[in-house]
C-alpha cells in the first residue's frame, strides 16, 4: 500500500492564515525532515553546517579553471602548469553561516485556487528549513514585506533570529493588502546592502512584478549569496481551465470580493501557459547560470514534500517537473 504524503501527516487550521503558536509547533515537524534528509543523504554531515557554495576551508573539494572574483592565492600551479590553463582549488567551507528567509506578503500572495494561499505556504515552508537552519547551529534572519510596509531581522543565533522572523509574519498577514508599489525592489536593494558574502539566501515569492530592474538590482549580490529561489504558483497561473465563466472570490479583514473568470479558446489557453512557461524559463536561467537553485512549487504541494526537496537538491529535478 502507498504511503501517504507528508502533506497528511500535517494538518493546518486555515489555508488563508497562520498563527505563532502554529510556526512554532512546526519545529517537530522540522526534525522529522533532517531525519529523512539524513537517510536520503549518500554523505551525513557531521559537526558544523557545510555550505553549499564552494570556498575557502578546512576540506578540499574540486579544481576546476579559475574564475574572475576567485582567490588567487588558491591557484593550484601544478595543475596550471600542466593543462595551460589558469585552475583554483577549493574547499567545502565549514562555518556558521547566516541563513535568511525573505517572505513575499503582498496582495498578490494571498491567493490560491488549491491548496494553500501562497503566502502561507511561504510563511510554513521558512518555519520548516528555519528550524532546520536552528538545529544545524546557523545564524538565522530574514526580511518579511508586504505593498507597503517592511520588516528586517538581522541573523542571530539560536532561536532568537527565527522568533523574531515569525513575530513579522504575524504583523504582515493583518496587514489589509494594498496592491501597490514597489516594496519588492526596495526589500531586494535591503538585501544587496545588508547580506554578506557567503549567506544563505531563500527567497520565497511569485517573483510578481521581477522585471529588469529587480535583476539589476541583485546585481553582483548574486555572485556573492548562495540563493535558493522558491517559485510559488497556484495552479491557475500555469493553466487555464476549460473554456467558460468561472465564479471567483477573496476575503480580507475588511472586505469581500467576487468576479468571474471568463475563459475563452483553446488558443488563448495555449498562450496563455506558453507565458508562463517563458517567464519560468527566464526566472530560473538568471538563478541557475550563476550555480543557484531553483524550485517552482503548487500551491497544492505539502509544504514537508517541498521543504524536503529544497534540502534535498538531487531530488529536483524530477519533482519539478511534476508539479506542472
């Protein structure tokens, strides 16, 4: 018999709203996740976190051709000397590294067709890989913004950092949602100017509005964080249902709202997801050519499937291309 999905083994009040007392209670779950990452994993770690990104440390990794911004005093002459061409050693570097989870509340995340709105499954995916970053000694912070309003926590030890992240989800979901301006440039230029080399970065978003300005503005940062991107996406926005009216609405503190959603023909749902396969394929070349990752997640997903597949990056792939 199949075993149930993570997603059963959870049980969340609402899929609209989220709680402290519930971010908190998700610290078990996030044990039961390092476990099963450990099991899946050909080589345990031991001791203090190891990064991701290459640098320098105690454990040699690789030599592979220099590249500009690397350590020239890691140049391995030999290998130099040999091949012609300019090679670099590097080492597993093995610290306590700051980790940083940037929730995306604005309006647009506060909507789902299935599953869960896209800001809460923000909101409970930085809870799990929060509480793994706590349990592996990380330093964790973060940024929380909505349309018009911001918060930033700097990466502290212990749970502090994560208590005071799960306080500004708190404050942002009461928030009343104003679609409007430009909080996402303005929190992404915070994090240019405030991360530092070497910092983990998960950016959990719908990347709504990232244009050539939000990638300029990244800018050199993307050469010097080791970035996670998290694309959430209702199932809606990647394909259209059958042509028709479709009866729409969304609730807020202060009001409710209702439209219908009128499909035309198979052409327009053909182009339709045709866009949206063009702006995912754009979105995740501008991460992974710089040795990013990234992770295009459902709103219908369990939020412990995909914390396990962002922890488990050779499980990727396949599963990605699962989710559409």
């Amino acid at each position: 018999m199949k075993q149930p999905s993570n997603q059963r083994q959870l049980e969340f009040a609402s899929p609209a709203s989220t709680s402290l007392e519930e971010l908190l209670n998700l610290r078990g779950a996030a044990v039961a996740l390092q476990r099963q990452v450990r099991r899946k994993s050909a080589a345990p770690q031991s001791g203090g976190s190891v990064s991701r990104r290459l640098g320098r440390g105690l454990d040699f990794a690789e030599v592979r051709e220099y590249q500009p911004g690397d350590d020239v005093r890691m140049i391995d002459w030999k290998v130099t000397a040999r091949t012609g061409t300019t090679h670099t050693k590097l080492f597993v570097e093995e610290r306590e590294r700051p980790v940083l989870l940037l929730i995306d509340f604005r309006a647009n995340m506060r909507f789902a067709t299935r599953g869960m709105y896209k800001s809460m499954l923000a909101a409970r995916l930085a809870a799990l890989l929060g509480w793994c970053a706590v349990a592996a000694h990380d330093r964790v912070g973060g940024f929380v913004f909505t349309d018009d309003w911001h918060s930033e926590i700097r990466p502290q030890s212990g749970r502090r950092g994560l208590m005071a992240l799960f306080r500004a989800v708190h404050h942002a979901q009461k928030r009343v949602p104003v679609p409007s301006g430009d909080q996402f440039i303005k929190t992404l230029k915070r994090l240019r100017h405030s991360v530092h080399a070497g910092s983990t970065v998960v950016l959990l978003s719908d990347f709504h509005s990232f244009d050539e300005e939000a990638r300029k503005t990244l800018g050199s940062a993307l050469n010097a964080m080791d970035i996670v991107a998290v694309h959430l996406c209702d199932p809606l926005e990647y394909s259209l249902p059958p042509p028709g009216n479709y009866p729409m609405s969304s609730k807020s503190a202060e009001k409710s709202k209702r439209w219908i959603l009128s499909v035309g023909s198979r052409a327009e749902r053909d182009r339709y997801a045709q866009e949206f396969q063009a702006r995912q394929a754009t979105l995740k070349n501008l991460f992974v050519q710089q040795r990013h990752t990234y992770h295009c997640v459902s709103t219908k997903e369990a939020p412990l499937d995909v914390a396990l597949r962002i922890l488990s990056p050779q499980r990727s792939d396949a599963a990605e291309r699962e989710v559409v």
